[in-house]
C-alpha cells in the first residue's frame, strides 16, 4: 500500500515539474516578444523625435512647420497602430498556448486523479 502511495505521490510530481517547465518555456517566449516590441517601440520613438527635430530645423514658416508635424503624426500613427495589432496579436497568441496548456493539464490531472482512485480501490478491495 504504501508503495503505491509512494508512487502516486511521485507520479504527481513528475507530473507537476513536467507542466512548471512547460508554462516557463511559454512565459520565456512571451517575455521574448514583448521585450522585442519594446525595443521596437522605443526604437519607433527615437525615429519619430528625430524626424521631428528635421522638421523643426528645417521650417521657418509657422504652417510649414504645423504640415510637417501633421505628416509625422499621421505616419507614426499608423506604426503605432501596426505595433499595436501585433502586440494584441502575441497576446491571442499567447492566451491560446496557455488555454492548451492549462487544458492538457486539467486532462491529465483528471486522468492521473482516476487512475489513482482506481489503484487504491483495487488495493482495498484485495486487502
């Protein structure tokens, strides 16, 4: 009997180690990417003051300033927009993968859970 408990108990920790290498691997890789996209942004950032410091060196009449500054915002929207997009992109992503995750964990737990019922139940029985 207790070789079983000892089993069962090991088996559950196996398991348990199994699924923590597995959620950090998933969380390794989302850190991965959101670190790319910050560097991303930051970088989009850094271009978007330097264009704006070309235009405003470069302007000496107020609406020709005001229509530079207009060109930059509506180019560095639609960068944000598609920095955006994929960053809710990684997310659905990412959600997805630990749906699977915490899914297959669920089943296998369930399965781990029932065999051991069942095990335990055959010992009892042949005692």
């Amino acid at each position: 009997m207790q070789t079983e408990i000892f089993n069962s108990v090991s088996g559950y920790g196996k398991d348990a180690i199994s699924a923590a290498k597995e959620l950090v691997e998933i969380n390794s890789r989302l850190m991965s990417k959101v670190l790319e996209s910050q560097i991303s942004l930051a970088n989009l950032y850094v271009e978007g003051s330097e264009k704006q410091l070309e235009v405003a060196k470069g302007s000496t009449d107020p609406k020709e300033f005001i229509a530079g500054q207009t060109a930059l915002v509506e180019e560095f929207t639609g960068k944000l927009t598609e920095a955006a997009q994929a960053n809710a992109a990684v997310a659905q992503g990412v959600s997805e993968e630990l749906k699977t995750w915490f899914e297959k964990g669920v089943e296998k737990g369930v399965k781990t859970a029932d065999e051991a019922v069942q095990e335990a139940v055959k010992v009892a029985t042949a005692a």
